[in-house]
C-alpha cells in the first residue's frame, strides 16, 4: 500500500450499532454514514478494555492492556511503552494531537510533536477511587451523579469537542496551504457521546424522548444478572436511581450526542475536501469503548457484553475498498499496525494486531479471533472475553463463565455455558483464551499493582474520597464561534 497521510479520529463511549450503516432509528450520522459508503466499516470490532484509560492505552501501544499494565483509570498512559508514536516520530513522520487523549499528562512523552487542547486524566491520578474493587465500595452518590445533567442544554463538553474540530479544521487547512510530499498523521479525539447526557436541543430531533423504549433485558422485567456483573451493579447503581421517565429521556440524549459528534466529524471531513486533502489522506474512525444505555440495568461501559464492548470502525481513503461492510473481527490493537503501514513503516512483530488496510482487502475471516478484558471500576475480579467465530466467551475469575452464539443471539441473552450440548465449545473457548492470557496471574497483578498505588495514596479512606466524581472535567480553552 502506497503511504499516505492519516487522519484519525476517535469518540468516546459511541455503541457499534449507533450508526446509519447498521440501520438504527434514532442515531442520526449523515457524515460517518458517507465515509463508511465511501470506505469499509468492520461489523465486528471490539475494545481492548470496555473502560477508557486502559481501552486509550492498548490504542497506543498496541498491545494488551495484561501486558502493558494500564489497568484502570487511575493508572493512565504516559508514554513508558513505546507506541506508534514513537515510531512515527523516530521515523520523521509529523504526527499531532487535538482533543481528548485521556493518557496521563500532557508533559509525558506520549508519541506526539504537539498536543492541541489535550485532555488528560485530571492532576494525573484520574479516577482513583476506582482502584477499590478488592471488594468494591458502594458509592450510590457517585453513580446518581454519573449520568447528569440529563436532558436538552449546552455543556463544556459540548463547547469542548466545537473547540476540538474546528481546531481540527484549521490544522487542516494550514496543511492544505503547504501540502508537501511527506505524509502525517493527525489524531483527533472527541468527547461525545460519553456522559454527562447533556445536547444541544436541536440534535434531539431525530430521538424524541416519548418515541424511546426500554432495554429489553432489564432486572425489572425478570432478567438475572450474571453475578460478576450484579456485584458490579451494586457497587455503582446507577440505573436505580434513574426514574423511568429519566431513563428514556437520558436514552434519547445519548442517542442526541451521536448526532452531535457526527456534526463535529462532518466538519473535519468537509475540511479535508475543502483542502484538496482527500485525494491524498486516509481516514480512520473509531471509539475506545461502547455504552450499555440500561441494557441489563447498566449505564456507561465496564462489561464484556456487546452494548459496552463493541466499537465503530471505519476505514476511507485511497486504497480502500468502498461500500464495504466486513465481518472480519478487529479490535483497537489493529490500529498500531494499520497506522505505521498506512505511511510505510515495518510493523513491530511483538504486536498482537494486524495492518487493516491487509484485512479490508482481503476476504472476510469470521473465525480471526477478538480479545478484550477489564480489571477496573467495580469489578470484584477480572473479566475476560474471546469472540472466536459465531462464539463469544466470557471468563471471569471466580466467577462461572458464560458462553454465547452470536449467529442465533446477537443480543447475548441466552448463555449456553452449562448446556451439556456446548461443553466442548466451552472447553475449546478456555483454552483459546489461555494462549493470549493466564486470567488468574493477570487477575493477581492487577490486584498487586492497584494495591500499591492505593498504599501510595494514603490507603482505602483517602483513595475513597479522590478523583473525579463523574467525568473528565475539560482543560482550560479559549472558546470560538463556530
């Protein structure tokens, strides 16, 4: 593949199915709908780690988060493993941030020539009171702040990610006065659609709160929760809390915010053609992680179900097949690889991922295995998921497994783990599973590393009351008119 420039462009919190290519309702995204006619969408993309620190630092480096030891959001990149930053810059190729990053500070040599507004995780601890999960302690006041404020209105996010783009169009625009021959890559990291579920009133157009339903597997209408994931829920419930009229309504602003960051996406994709950019640029969308939106009384991210691990991936630009939906598993370890291709460097053979812009070319590999696993927020012990085929298992430690057929239950409602019939399945699942990890030694030094820090910090009361309550507050920025 013949190098080229990189924009890469990255949400936070966006569910796979919230885009017009998976034909949903109420998420209306006329400019990813476009890039993904005009490229390739995979249908099957996963996080690394269904929370964002750890979900951003797999990102940017490539590997595992078992391997690499970000495990929550407390323990946030900063630049010690090398990444494709790195490389990119040890090469000469000009790479640059704007937005949301989410590593540790922005005085750590993360891998990039400047920084643009960059948002980190706040004084460089982030969300430490999360590191309690030995067990977990019960905060319902947190998790009742999680989501607010709910409903129409303007946030910092909101003026945040306006900042974020049009600082992106200008960048864009400055390369399109001086386009040289050399190629760069551009992040981009946008906050929405992450809570708090605060939109502009005019993006609730296309999702009315009076047209939205509830989760169809949800405690209150008989659905059991699988243990790991009830101890979670008891620690953080937020559902709870929610009336069933907030529900709907923070629904319906979820589904707003997708039609906000599209608007913020379209801008920049706008610029690029604006620029004469296109022809030469290659685009990459993606989110770190997913979001539950109540399904199984759950909100925002933190478990191995598809509502919080599945992510949007699209890929355009030159080279790359168009209108293209592949069913080729991928996971945000790709993108290390298809980053250092897409402007002709060697890939490091330790990484785990492949180049995508290999995989959209090639046909479609339905049994290329997809691995995430988590070790943060409310978690009593770590959780392990391997999407293997038409099969997705989840291992959790000490807890019983569960196991599900996406072909015949996309919305994994059914687990098939104690019918006899899918014992084997089963089996063959948990070893697959132990060639990429061994979850009890990954559980014990997540535990070990945590632990430390807590100690660091002055022990469980004083890391208790620490950190950020709900989300990552914005830096400081100058706003401008759009």
């Amino acid at each position: 593949m013949r190098p080229a420039n990189l924009l890469i462009i990255m949400s936070d919190e966006h569910r796979a199915d919230c885009l017009g290519p998976r034909g949903h309702r109420f998420a209306a995204t006329p400019n990813l709908d476009r890039l993904a006619a005009r490229g390739t969408a995979f249908g099957a993309a996963y996080t690394n780690s269904p929370i964002c620190v750890p979900a951003r630092a797999s990102f940017a480096t490539g590997h595992y988060v078992h391997r690499i030891g970000y495990w929550d959001n407390a323990i946030a990149y900063d630049g010690a493993v090398p990444g494709w930053g790195h490389f990119l810059q040890e090469a000469g190729v000009a790479v640059e941030s704007i937005g949301k990053l989410h590593y540790r500070r922005a005085e750590d040599p993360a891998g990039f020539d400047a920084q643009h507004l960059a948002m980190h995780v706040k004084d460089g601890l982030g969300q430490i009171w999360g590191l309690l999960r030995d067990p977990p302690r019960a905060d319902a006041r947190r998790a009742n702040e999680m989501l607010r404020p709910i409903g129409p209105g303007r946030s910092r996010y909101n003026a945040y990610d306006e900042a974020v783009a049009a600082g992106a169009v200008d960048w864009l625009r400055a390369r399109g006065r001086e386009p040289g021959e050399a190629p760069w890559v551009l992040f981009v990291g946008l906050v929405a659609p992450h809570f708090p579920l605060t939109v502009p009133a005019p993006y609730m157009a296309h999702a009315p709160p009076d047209a939205m339903t509830l989760p169809r597997l949800h405690p209150s209408t008989g659905y059991v929760r699988h243990p790991w994931l009830q101890a979670q829920a008891e620690a953080q419930p937020v559902d709870e809390q929610l009336s069933a009229r907030e529900r709907l309504l923070a629904t319906a602003c979820y589904y707003g915010l997708c039609g906000f960051l599209d608007a913020q996406v379209g801008r920049m994709l706008a610029a690029l053609e604006e620029t004469g950019l296109g022809a030469t640029t290659r685009v990459v969308y993606t989110s770190d992680h997913g979001e539950n939106l109540g399904m199984r009384g759950m909100w925002g991210k933190s478990n191995l179900y598809g509502d919080a691990a599945r992510i949007p991936m699209i890929l355009a630009g030159p080279d790359v097949p168009e209108g293209r939906i592949s069913a080729t598993p991928a996971t945000l370890v790709d993108l290390a690889p298809t980053i250092l291709a897409g402007v002709g460097l060697t890939v490091p053979e330790d990484l785990p991922g492949e180049s995508l812009w290999d995989i959209v070319r090639a046909p479609d590999d339905r049994d290329r295995q997809a691995f995430s696993e988590y070790h943060a927020v409310a978690s009593r012990t770590g959780g392990f998921m391997l999407r293997r085929g038409r099969f997705k298992y989840h291992y959790y430690v000490d807890y019983p497994p569960e196991l599900f057929d996406l072909r015949e239950d996309p919305g994994e409602a059914r687990d098939l783990a104690a019918d006899p019939d899918y014992a084997a399945i089963l089996a063959e699942s948990e070893i697959a599973l132990r060639r990429i990890v061994d979850p009890e030694e990954a559980d014990a030094r997540a535990k070990t590393d945590q632990r430390a820090l807590i100690a660091r910090h002055g022990g469980p009361d004083a890391v208790a009351a620490m950190g950020t309550r709900g989300a990552t507050p914005v830096p400081q920025f100058a706003a401008r008119p759009n």
